[in-house]
C-alpha cells in the first residue's frame, strides 16, 4: 500500500524565515494561540467558504447565508480539540451535509470543515473530513504547518473503527504509522501518541499543541431571557450558554474574590480565575455598562439569597430596594448576559482544572449568535465599544452574528471587522485531497448533485 505523502501545497511562502515569522496575524499581545481563518470546504449552507477571523469578527448577511452555521462549525472544532467524541459534537450529522449532495461510490455522504491556528509554532491548517451517512465517523483529517504534512489520516478498512494514521518523525523513519480511532480529533490525541524525541516528532507535538490551545477555549453565550428569569441555587461557578444562571456565577465569582487573591489565580484579564481586585474593577465597568443600556438608571448590581436558598440578581436603583433580574426586558437581559461574558469570561471550567495550560496563556473566543438580538441601538453600540476595547488586551475574541443594522454600527466601531457571507453558499468546494478549487463530478449523473469527496 503507497504511504500517503507527507508534503502539501502551498509551499512556504519564504524558507529562508524561521517558523512563525511569516505568521503576520499573530500577535504577541495574543495571551495564547488564536484561530485566525475557518474553512467550510462543504457544511451545511457552505461551499468552499473561507472565513478570516480577526480579534473581533461579526458576520451577517441574509436568512439562510450560514452565519449560524460557521459558528456551529468552529463550536464543533473546538469541543473536538477538547477530546468530545464525534457523536455528541454532530447529534445530527445529516443536517450538516450541504443540500443537494448526493452519495459517492459508496453511497456515502458527509462535510468537511477546517481552521488555521495561528502562534509562535507559525499558521498550523487543519482539514477534517466526516462521513455523515450511512454511519457517523472520520474518514480523513490532516495537519499542516508552512506546506509540510504533519499528520495525515485515512480510511483504509471501512469495517473497522479506525483510521491509518502517518505522522512526521524526521529520523530513520520519516513517517510514523498507527491507528487512530474514527470517532476522535487525531491531532488532539497526538501528545499522548507522540514521543518528542527527534525534531520532527517535537514540531509535530509543538502545531498540535497550539492549535487545540487555540480552539479549546471557547464560550457559546446564548442568552436565553426566559431562562434568565428562574432563581437558581448557588454554587456554579461556570456560565452556561444560555446564561439561565448568571446570579450563581456572579455569587460564586464574589464569594470567591478574597480566596482568588489568596490563591494567586486569574490572569487580571477577567478570564478564568477572577483575582479580588480585578473583579472589583470589571464588576465596575459592568455596573457602569448596566447603566448605559438599561431603561432607567442603573446604580449596582448585586446577588441576594432567598428564603428557600436560592439566589437571584438584583439592579440597584440608587436608595430604593432595586430591581429583580426577572423584571427586566429581553434586550436587558440579553444585553447583560454578554456584557458579563465580555468582562468577567464564563467563570472556572472543571474541566480546565487539571489543565496544562494556565488561564493565562491562552485566549479565550467567545461565540455570540444573534449578538444584537432584541438589542436597540444604543446597547449594541456600547456593547460593540466594550468588545473593542476587551480584544485588544489579547485575552478573549469575540466571533458573533448580526443584523444588518447591526453590521452597520460595527463597520462604525475601530477594531471591529465585518464578513459579509452573502453569496458565499454554492461555491466550488475545495478538495481536502486534491486540486483546490476542482469541481467534483457526481458519480450518479444525478443533474445539478453535487458530491462531497470523503477520499478513498
């Protein structure tokens, strides 16, 4: 059986700079490795579209351009890098075929997606193909860095759970073959496989690394009103993405404030562990941010516990009693949900605390569809302004989808880039094994089908 090649085009734009240096979207203000472009060869309303992702990137365009579905995409690369079986990353996989695929050869059919992690290791591509029908699996990933392949992955024998893997070594043997699992990210499950004992083993340890340092952390904030409005019991410490219990995160992040400081935890940014002092001056700015957005004046923001033990978010209202969370609007609500997400992070991960990888050195993405959803004017204007202002620190990102009104205030705001996705769907789909940009011939003659190669 031929071994599959382990060089890609494009070649290195400059051999002659070491790696990284050509890498001009990375920035050292970056706390860690950023995903900087996502691809969406063949998913779901996309065909061959390529997404570049600056610290604050908002997409639009009209009903049906696939806003939602490229952050469903980088949703789905993220929990892959953080070790999520393919199953509960894709709970229904057919819909994620574009419409109007028709079966390969095998009857087969599937998408494919792909991201570039940019760091000091240079822009590291990824490509994963899936089959989605008639069983969910990998079929094919691949990992590159500056043209070389570092990691290569095919399906060679369909009855079985795994995929015939080829990674870099650079030594007596250039490659080094194993089987990886079908249902898994192979690149995440590298540093276990991995030696680190000749150069190329640690270059392919080092873009491995950054790009699941890169994906992992993200946050999906979804406010859900309705949701908003339940009191709920103390102790979560972590957001969920509805936000259904920001009062818990607010009481635990300030429960906790004077041990943080004791414990030396939090990066001073507001994401991950949250010191006593940078709390104090980001619940601050929250406060200030209530203010400017709210209907009436906002003078505090406070957490109280019930007589049965739960605890609900209270607005201050200058020397009256305040006001429940639960009376407030929907764009309230929602408008505060996000402010928090921005300036305090979604609160401590468990699963993060066994982590390598300090809060510190990385960057968080938060993914906010329908950023400006039943927001007015002025409270995506400031919430574009504060987004702005938190990006440039280099601790957190900001990808969301908006309205056209609201792409039109954020073409207003520096520091904010704009990706109009309209007219994106039907592109020619590039072939993760092949030509890019090659149209790709459907084998039933079926007139106007396409068919998403999953290779051999």
């Amino acid at each position: 059986m031929t071994a599959p090649s382990l060089r890609a085009d494009p070649p290195r734009a400059d051999p002659s700079l070491p790696r990284g240096a050509d890498s001009a979207r990375w920035s050292k203000r970056c706390a860690g490795p950023v995903v900087t472009e996502l691809r969406l060869a063949a998913f779901g309303a996309h065909r061959g579209t390529v997404v570049p992702l600056a610290p604050l990137t908002l997409l639009t365009g009209p009903s049906g351009s696939g806003t939602s579905s490229a952050l469903r995409a980088y949703e789905a690369l993220s929990r892959l890098a953080a070790g999520a079986p393919l199953d509960e990353v894709f709970p229904d996989p057919a819909g994620c075929v574009p419409e109007g695929t028709g079966a390969d050869r095998r009857g087969r059919r599937g998408f494919r997606i792909g991201c570039t992690a940019d760091g000091p290791a240079g822009p590291v591509r990824l490509e994963l193909a899936v089959q989605a029908e008639p069983a969910l699996r990998i079929v094919g990933e691949r990992l590159t860095l500056d043209g070389e392949t570092l990691l290569s992955t095919a399906l060679r024998h369909p009855a079985q759970p795994t995929l015939q893997a080829a990674w870099h070594t650079a030594d007596e043997l250039p490659v080094t073959r194993e089987r990886l699992p079908d249902d898994r990210l192979g690149t995440a499950l590298l540093p276990l496989r991995v030696a680190g004992r000749t150069p190329g083993q640690l270059l392919v340890l080092a873009a491995a690394e950054q790009l699941v340092v890169a994906l992992r952390p993200a946050f999906v904030c979804e406010p859900r009103p309705h949701r908003m409005r339940t009191p709920v019991s103390p102790g979560e410490g972590r957001l969920r993405r509805d936000c259904g219990n920001l009062a818990a995160v607010l009481h635990a992040a300030y429960e906790g404030q004077g041990h943080a400081r004791g414990r030396g935890r939090g990066d001073g940014g507001g994401h991950g562990g949250v010191g006593g002092y940078a709390y104090g001056r980001r619940h601050a700015r929250l406060v200030a941010l209530a203010d400017a957005g709210c209907a009436r004046p906002v003078t505090g923001l406070r957490v109280e516990r019930l007589a049965d033990g739960q605890v609900h978010a209270v607005v201050g209202r200058g020397d009256g009693p305040g006001t429940p969370l639960e009376r407030l609007g929907d764009g309230e609500l929602r408008y505060l949900a996000l402010a928090a997400a921005l300036l305090l992070g979604p609160g401590e991960d468990p699963a993060d605390a066994g982590s390598e990888v300090p809060a510190a050195l990385q960057t968080r993405t938060v993914l906010a569809d329908g950023f400006d959803r039943d927001l007015d004017g002025r409270q995506t204007r400031e919430l574009l302004t504060e987004a702005a202002s938190e990006v440039a620190g280099g601790r957190v990102r900001l990808l969301g989808t908006v309205t056209e009104s609201g792409a039109a205030r954020a073409r207003g705001t520096a520091g904010a880039t704009v990706v109009d996705l309209r007219g994106t769907a039907g592109a020619t789909v590039a072939d993760l094994c092949g030509t890019a940009g090659a149209t790709v011939a459907d084998p039933c003659g079926t007139a106007g089908a396409t068919v998403v190669d999953l290779g051999p």
